[in-house]
C-alpha cells in the first residue's frame, strides 16, 4: 500500500484493524511530521488516531502521554537525518520499535489515568541505567514486555 493509500485508508477508518500494529503507528507519524509541522501534524494526528479507534469500538485505548511522546520522539529522530522512506527512516531507528518509552517514563506513571487522559512530563532522565530491564548494544534494543498501546 502506498503512503497516501495508507493514510487514506487510515483517515476513511477503512483500514483493517490488524494492518494497524505500533510499526504503523510511528509510520503514519512519520507520514504526518513529512507534510506538516510538528504542530501541525501533532493534533491532525490525534484527531485521525482518536477516530481510528472510535471506527474499532476501541476509543478507551487512546493514550495522550504515548501518543505525544512518539510524535516528540520522531520529530527530534527526523531532525537528525534526512530519510527519503519510512523503511529508511525505520532502519536508522530500531529503538521506536522497541520499549524506548522506558528510558523516560516509569511503568506506572504511564500505566496512570493522568496520562492516559493528558500528556505527562518525562519522568526519567532518558539515560539507559544498569538497573533498566533491557540494554542497547550496537543500536539495537533487546525486546522487554511492551508498554501499552497508542491507540
């Protein structure tokens, strides 16, 4: 499917539920932050994101601090390098794939309500410690127990 066949799709509430997995999360990101700036794409992707989720009977499972942390996050990545594609762009940053969220929020601030409802401040310091469940080594992060999902 093409970028604007995906975001079409996306945007109608025509795309199967299970063609939208967290890869598909950060490429319609990704997608949005290419055509707009970051204050512009942050809210027509919330929009979009929030009647996804309506469309799916699953409107409960958007999350404010999830979603403006990703969209934070790939705004700063797409500044550090100029990837003509999402698989580029996917390549050079394996870490948004993984539990990356970790490294700035403690489980049970995003597991709150709060966070869930409006976006919460980082509550760690985005450094990988010795006492984290997972590691980094040659730009790879080892797979832990997810965080909840953007939707």
């Amino acid at each position: 499917m093409t970028d604007r066949d995906f975001i079409s799709a996306f945007e109608s509430c025509t795309l199967p539920a299970d063609a939208f997995d967290h890869r598909e999360h950060v490429r319609l990101a990704w997608l949005y932050l290419r055509e707009a700036p970051l204050l512009a794409a942050l809210p027509r992707f919330i929009t979009s994101l929030k009647r996804y989720a309506t469309s799916l009977g699953a409107s409960g499972k958007y999350h404010e601090t999830i979603t403006y942390a990703f969209m934070f996050l790939i705004h700063e990545r797409m500044s550090r390098a100029d990837a003509t594609t999402f698989a580029e762009f996917a390549g050079e940053n394996p870490d948004l794939f993984g539990p990356i969220l970790e490294r700035y929020y403690r489980r049970e601030t995003l597991a709150s309500e709060r966070a869930r409802a409006t976006f919460v401040m980082p509550d760690q310091t985005g450094e990988v410690s010795k006492s984290q469940s997972r590691k980094v080594s040659k730009g790879r992060a080892e797979p832990v127990a997810p965080v909840a999902p953007t939707l």
